[in-house]
C-alpha cells in the first residue's frame, strides 16, 4: 500500500498582492508539519539538469502546525433537508433508471447498495435501491423486498414501488424499457408487511442514501451538509424521480409520469388529475435549470435539490428521440443527471492556515507552500501570484496552462491503462502519487480518466489536492516532468538569464480578457496548453492583431474546447472546468450520442477545430503526431535565412543539430508535435524555419483527426506530416508569433547550465519581441498562395537531402 501522508491544496490558484489566500491540509499521522512559503524556481529531479530548485520566502505563516486528517467525501448525489412531508405513512416511489455499474465485484472499491430515490439510513424508513446483487430493492426500516431479476446496465428501466399503510401492502415494479427475444418477464413483486415506517431525521438522497449523521466527527465536517454521512453513491442515470404520499395504483403510476402541473385547469397541457397532484411530495425535474446545481421539484413544497459533487446534467433521458443535440433545444429529453461515485467538485477542507500576500515586494512568480515532517514527509501547494489588471510589473509575461493542469489532474491513465505498454513504447512507471490516487478515488481523476464505471470523467475541479501539480513528478507518458513541473524547465531559463516577468493563468485570462494581457509586449506559453476556453483565445486573438507578440514554447495547443461552470463562481474563479470528448481528437473516452454539450455553459464541446476554430489560426501551427519513446531534433531550414526572421538564429550555424539534447526523452522536437498547415489556419506567410522531419520512429503517429481511415504508413518512419515545424510568422500592428512546436522543446533550455543553440534560439526571439516599438511588417511579397503541400514536400525534400548527405536549396 503507497500511502502519502501530507496532502493538501489551496482555495486559489492565482492571488494578487495585498490578498489572502488560504491552505487546506491533510496530515494523516504525524502530530505536527511544518509550513514554508517558497517560490519555484525548478522541479526537475534528472541528474542531467540543475536539480530541483526554490527560494525560501520570508512569511509569516512559516511555522509547525498542529497536524490533523481529513478526508474526501467523494461521489455525487443529491439531497434535500429531513421535511415534515417526507413524514409519510403510505408512499409511491418512481423513477427512470440507466445504470452503469448495477453489480460490482466484491473488491470495488465501494462494493455494495446503491442508493435511488432513498429517506432511510440504519433501519429506518425507506427508499428505492439496487442491492449488492444488481437488483432492484425496496426498503421499509428493516425489511427489504427485491425482485431478484437483475437489472441490465447501460438500458433504460422504469422502477416503482408502492407501500400502503392501512392494509399492509407492498408492490416493487421492475420494467425494463428494452424487452430482447428471450428475456424473461418480470413481474411486480407484491407482498404484505404488517409495519410503520419508522423515519430518522436525515435527508432524503437521490442516488445514495444516509449512512450516519455525526455532527460532532470532525471527519464527517467536510461532507454536504456537514455532519451527515452518505453512502451507497448510485453510478448511472436518473430521470424524474418522485416521491407521492399515497399507494397509488398502476394506473396512477402511467399519470404521474407526467410530472406535476399544480394549478392545472381545461386549458393547461396535461397531467396527473387534482386527486393525484394532491398525493405529491416532490416531483423533480432535473431538465429544469441544467446549469446549476440544483435540482428543481416542481411538487407544491418546492423541495428542490442540491447538488453535491457535481453529477452529469444535460444527459439524454429515458424519452431522448435522437433527433435533437443541443440540450438547449429539446430540455425535456434531457431529464437525467448521470451521478458516479467518484466525482468530486470540492474536497470541503477546514482551512489549516493563510497567508496575505503583502502588498509590495513579492514578485509575480511560481510559488508553493512546501510541507514537511520530521519523519519525512513532503507535499507541495502550488500558486501563483499575479498582478492586478493595469499594475504589470514587466514587459515579458508568462501563460500558465492552468486549465490543463485542470485536465490533467490526479490521471489514472498510468494504472488504468491497459495499453499502456504500447502507448509509450516501454514499461511505464509509476510515481508514488499515481499508487496513492489508485487506493484514493474519491481525490477524484482527470479529464483523460473514466469514472470506476467506465463513463469518461468531464469535470475536474481545482479544490482538491491535485498530486500531478507538483514538482518532483514524472508523468508516465514522457517519464519526465509534464505539465507543471515540464513548465518549470522554462521558468528555470527565465531565472538563470535574469528576465524580469509577470505570471499569469487560464482563469486570469478568461476572466478578465484583453485587459489582462493588452499592456504586455510579449506573452510566453507554456509547454503544452492543450485544453482552452472560448474568451481566452478570443483575447490572445485581439492581442495579436493589435501588435502583441506570442511565444508558443510547446505543442498540442488550443486542442479542447472547456468552460469553467458558472454554479461555482461564488467560491471563486475557474473552480470546475468541463471538456466533453466528442467524434474526433485524440481521445480516451468518447461522450454518448446527444451529450456533446456542455452542462455549465451549453456550448459544444469537442475539439476547437470542430467549432471552425483551427488550432493554426492562433500560433501558425498545429497538432500533427504524437509519440512517447524518445525525443529528436530540429534542423534549420532555407526559410530561416530569410530577412525577416534570421535575427533570430544570429549565432546559430546553419548546419547545427538544434535540441539533439534536452531532458524530455533526449532532444528537443517530442512527445507531441505541431507543424505549418495553410489549410488548416497557419497564415500564408508563415515560414517554417526548422523541422524534426524524419527523425521520428514508429512510436510517433499521425492525429486521427488528420486521416479518414485506418492505413499503414502514417508513423515517424513514413509519414512527411509526423515532425515538427519551428514557424514564424507576423500579425498586424508589428505583432509577431514564434511557435517552437514541440512539447519537449522547453526541456532542453535548461541543458548544459543554459548554454545551447536552443536557448541562444530562445533569447534571440525573447529579446526581439519584447523590445518596445512594432515589429517590420511582412513585406507584399512574402504572401505566398501555398497549401498543404508545398510544406509537406519541402519536409520530404529536406529529409531526403539530409538522408543522402546533399546540401539543402539556398
């Protein structure tokens, strides 16, 4: 068992001079940890480089505190607060179901009921369930009643139940929705107790049930609402549950599924009759209000929902035609939340301690709160701190990838995989973290993850501790530092050459806008900010057309479409992202038909070049290949001679191998690649000053989103389109953008203590792009009317030039 004692994580991610943000910490164990604030400076470990690297800060909050545990409530559900008119003597319960994971082996995780529309914990009461044998079951304090049929994942099934107190009686009706040749009828399951329903002041649960209320355990503080206890978290979809204080007859059964319609008169729509709208409790509607988080009852007590954990809306429901796609456009198709028992939107800490950023002094960095114990325990809480709209500190900012940290939080990949071998071309190995998230589900996973029901997860939240954000991590895929401490390769280079900058995120961005970055002469990228949203590319747009400079310092860029959900913004910004995997893109889950559209912000998902929106347009290049064994190098090519973009290999031989060294998989053009596409967006003036053509293996394949069908030949031993192009081109108003398209570039800035022809390559464009004053336009001349083709071929020429020992065309 790989256990991590320290883990922990921060209400913010970007906090401003002058603000507060505050810690929460979980330390299982050790009676005490210690605090520090420090700023990051490196997170590498490889013995090659610089070493892991931070600066202590001097902070008030730099002390040994008092350790204690917490745990994460994970898995998503609703409630509603212990109401009188949940006090029944007789009930109906009824539902639309579409389960996911009816019966799980004995080692699940949580192996066991699963809760449907439930007011019962420890005997008392009653609810709806599916059993630990996948069938449906009915609970009356101590008695269960269950059909003994098993219910078939993945298909629609209307379940009810009826419980008439006067005589006794009890009804469990099991209808599957889809009937096959040879199944079997199921019957209702009718029987006779002789009770009364005891109730126990809990919630009634949709999708779990009660399991304990503990006001006064301290580990029960950070469940919702505090100090009650569920469990039994349903995996699947539900569809208009409700809840009627009578046992009503089948036929009264068809009626309610109508839906409440109180005050209904001859000229109003259709309905249960004013006998029937008089037996309803609550009635919810859960196509009401898809972008939040509450689920609308619209029985005559209005006892909507909350809900916690953040379950799947904008689902297709029982009564879904497949005619509409946009959950906008037909609501009412769209009545199921789709709940599984790992999600997670909120970890619900108690903070441990905060610290005030003081107003002056502090610099615009990466910074970190690192904990430590005595015994040896170590943790990271990474943050950065930003500078407020109008009070930018330098000329040069950095872009951090916030949202695909976002993405890319606590993967499971590495372990769930089953390909995984193959994928990155050895044995993948494992960081201590990925055990840890293994054996800990409910700290949740990341966007390229599928829920403990085999679902692709959609949401991500950053109020969690996120053990991939950490220096010191290798991702399995480059066995090298990815995503936060990749970037940090560069941060490293920044410091080592002694730039001044400012930092900024994702969440920055697409909240404040052009505002954010509309003062700054050049804005840097990090290595792979794959995952976007709609505003902030809309002002790197703006930004680049009214004279602002881009540095593109990775690959596999403004890939996804994301939004942050606005039901959260009251605990801050860019809190749950969404992403919803659609027909194309590399994927390692694909949403369900009718389910492409975001639940928070009901816009499309899927790839930005789905939404017309290529990934070319924005830096000159785009995705082209990805590959995980090893990395390669860029060789110049006759366009970096030209007059308006030499300056930036002053220095540089024409002949030299630039990056065949680096710390990400050996070299400087892998792991994922971009190249120069005029049909795909990069402007016609676009000059690819270097390439990685050829140099690539058989690991190394062609995006599917590139070709229309399954062919050999399209790996980095035969394909011109598997290499990277290094691009350059100019936007109006002396605006310019250099894209060094390859995720693995940043890796080799920081080899041979900064002394490279990649990091000379760097600071040449550095230095030139954050000087005051426009850029050269492009002149007329340079607009050439060229295609896909003319790059393709020049690549192939180029490779087999190099090949033969020729010279390349002047």
């Amino acid at each position: 068992m790989t256990f991590m004692r320290l883990t922990g994580y921060a209400d913010k991610f970007s906090v401003h001079p002058g603000d507060t943000i505050k810690f929460y910490v979980n330390c299982d164990g050790p009676a005490e940890y210690t605090a520090e604030i420090v700023q990051m400076i490196n997170g590498d470990t490889n013995p090659r480089g610089p070493g892991y690297m931070d600066k202590p800060i001097v902070a008030d909050v730099n002390k040994t505190y008092k350790g204690r545990k917490q745990i994460i409530h994970g898995g998503s559900y609703g409630y509603v607060p212990d109401a009188r008119p949940f006090h029944v003597e007789s009930f109906t319960l009824q539902c639309w179901i579409w389960p996911t994971a009816p019966k799980t082996h004995p080692q699940y995780w949580k192996h066991g009921a699963q809760g449907l529309v439930t007011k019962w914990s420890n005997d008392c009461g009653y609810g709806l369930f599916i059993n630990e044998d996948g069938c449906l079951e009915l609970r009356i304090n101590e008695h269960r009643i269950t059909t003994g049929a098993p219910i078939r994942d993945h298909a629609w099934h209307f379940v009810a139940a009826t419980f008439d107190a006067a005589t006794g009686a009890v009804t469990l009706y099991h209808e599957p929705q889809v009937a096959y040749a040879l199944d079997p009828v199921i019957e209702p399951v009718e029987t006779t107790l002789n009770v009364a329903i005891s109730h126990a002041p809990v919630p009634v649960a949709l999708g779990a049930y009660v399991e304990a209320l503990a006001p006064d355990d301290p580990l029960a503080a950070s469940s919702k609402p505090s100090g009650v206890v569920f469990t039994g978290k349903y995996n699947g979809k539900i569809d208009s549950p409700r809840i009627c204080n009578k046992a009503l007859s089948r036929q009264d059964i068809e009626s309610m599924k109508l839906g409440a319609q109180p005050g209904l008169t001859e000229r109003r729509n259709s309905g249960p009759s004013g006998r029937l709208s008089e037996t309803i409790v609550a009635a919810w509607n859960f196509s009401k209000g898809i972008d939040t988080i509450v689920a609308t009852d619209e029985g005559p007590y209005r006892l909507d929902a909350q809900l916690v954990n953040c379950p799947n809306r904008g689902m297709t429901g029982y009564n879904w035609s497949g005619t509409k796609f946009d959950w906008k456009h037909a609501a009412e198709e769209y009545g199921a939340i789709s709940f599984h028992d790992d999600d997670v939107d909120d970890a619900r800490w108690s903070s441990d301690f905060e610290w005030t950023v003081p107003p002056s002094g502090i610099k615009s960095r990466f910074y970190a709160v690192k904990l430590t114990t005595a015994e040896g325990d170590e943790e990271f809480i990474p943050f950065w701190v930003v500078p407020r709209v109008g009070e930018e500190t330098s000329k040069i900012a950095v872009m951090v990838p916030t949202i695909s940290y976002m993405a890319y939080a606590n993967e499971h990949v590495a372990c769930n995989a089953g390909g995984a071998e193959l994928f990155v071309y050895r044995v993948p190995i494992m960081q201590q973290q990925n055990m840890f998230l293994s054996e800990h589900r409910e700290y949740g996973g990341s966007i390229y993850d599928t829920h403990t029901d085999g679902t692709g997860i959609s949401i991500s939240s950053r109020l969690r501790p996120i053990l991939s954000i950490r220096p010191k991590y290798d991702h399995f895929l480059a066995q090298a530092p990815w995503q936060y401490p990749a970037d940090l390769h560069l941060i490293y280079w920044l410091e080592t050459l002694g730039y001044e900058y400012d930092v900024f995120t994702d969440e920055d961005i697409t909240y404040d806008g052009l505002a954010r970055i509309e003062n700054y002469n050049v804005i840097i990228t990090g290595s792979h900010p794959e995952h976007n949203s709609g505003p902030q590319l809309d002002a790197l747009h703006n930004y680049t057309q009214r004279g602002g400079r881009l540095m593109y310092m990775g690959a596999d860029a403004w890939y996804w479409v994301h939004s942050f959900h606005p039901a959260y913004d009251h605990l801050g910004r860019g809190v749950v992202t969404e992403m919803r995997r659609c027909e194309s893109g590399i994927r390692t889950w694909r949403a369900d038909p009718g389910e492409y559209y975001h639940q928070g912000t009901g816009e499309l998902g899927g790839m930005w070049r789905f939404r017309g929106r290529y990934l070319h347009s924005v830096a000159g290049v785009g995705m082209s290949s990805e590959g995980f064994d090893i990395s390669s190098y860029f060789s110049r090519t006759p366009d970096s001679l030209d007059p308006r973009v030499s300056w930036a290999f002053e220095g540089i031989g024409y002949d030299e191998k630039l990056g065949n060294f680096g710390l990400v998989g050996g070299g400087a053009a892998g792991l994922e690649l971009d190249i120069v596409d005029t049909m795909l967006g990069s402007p016609p003036h676009t000059l690819a000053v270097a390439t990685s053509a050829g140099r690539h293996t058989e690991a190394y394949l062609l995006v599917m989103e590139d070709f229309g069908f399954n062919q050999q030949g399209t790996d980095g031993t035969t394909h011109p389109r598997v290499r990277g192009d290094i691009a350059y081109h100019e936007t109006p108003n002396g605006g310019a953008c250099f894209a060094f398209s390859s995720i693995a570039f940043c890796g080799s800035l920081p080899w041979n203590n900064c002394d490279n022809n990649i990091s000379k390559l760097v600071k040449n464009v550095l230095d030139r792009f954050s000087a005051d004053g426009p850029l050269p336009a492009p002149p007329a001349e340079a607009i050439k009317h060229r295609g896909r083709a003319d790059y393709d071929a020049k690549a192939l020429e180029h490779r087999s030039r190099k090949e033969r020992g020729e010279p390349l065309p002047a």
